[in-house]
C-alpha cells in the first residue's frame, strides 16, 4: 500500500458527516474507510455478475443493481 499525502477540496460538512456515520475521529480515518466501503461495494457487484452468469438468482440484489443485472425488481 503507498500512502500519499494530498491536498483536496471537500465539502466540510460531508466529511463531518461521514465521520460520525463511520465513528472514526479523524478526517483521513474516514475518507480511508469511504474508500475501503466504495471498494467492497464494487467487489460484490463482480460477486453479483458472476453469480448472475451462471444462472444464480440474485435475491438479495438490490432493485438497481437488478436492474443493471437485467432482472425484474
């Protein structure tokens, strides 16, 4: 993992946000865990597809990630 420091513009009060809905303390707590979450959400969506190919239902798919998938809601 390389870490880098970097210079943002970020709405202040979407951080303050994300912070107290992800309960870390620090601004680079929770901007690295919005990119863990980002980063998992895509994971399941490959996990969706696959399953999706080989002709598994996916029940617990989200209305729009049915809809991207091609299913019915």
């Amino acid at each position: 993992m390389a870490i880098r420091r970097k210079n943002l513009n970020i709405d202040q009060d979407k951080l303050d946000r994300a912070k107290e809905i992800l309960g870390v303390e620090t601004e680079t707590e929770a901007v690295e865990l919005a990119l863990d979450n980002v980063l998992f959400a895509d994971e399941m969506r490959a996990g969706l597809d696959v399953l999706a190919a080989v002709g598994v239902d996916p029940v617990f798919a989200t209305p729009g990630e049915r809809a991207r998938l091609g299913e019915s809601s």
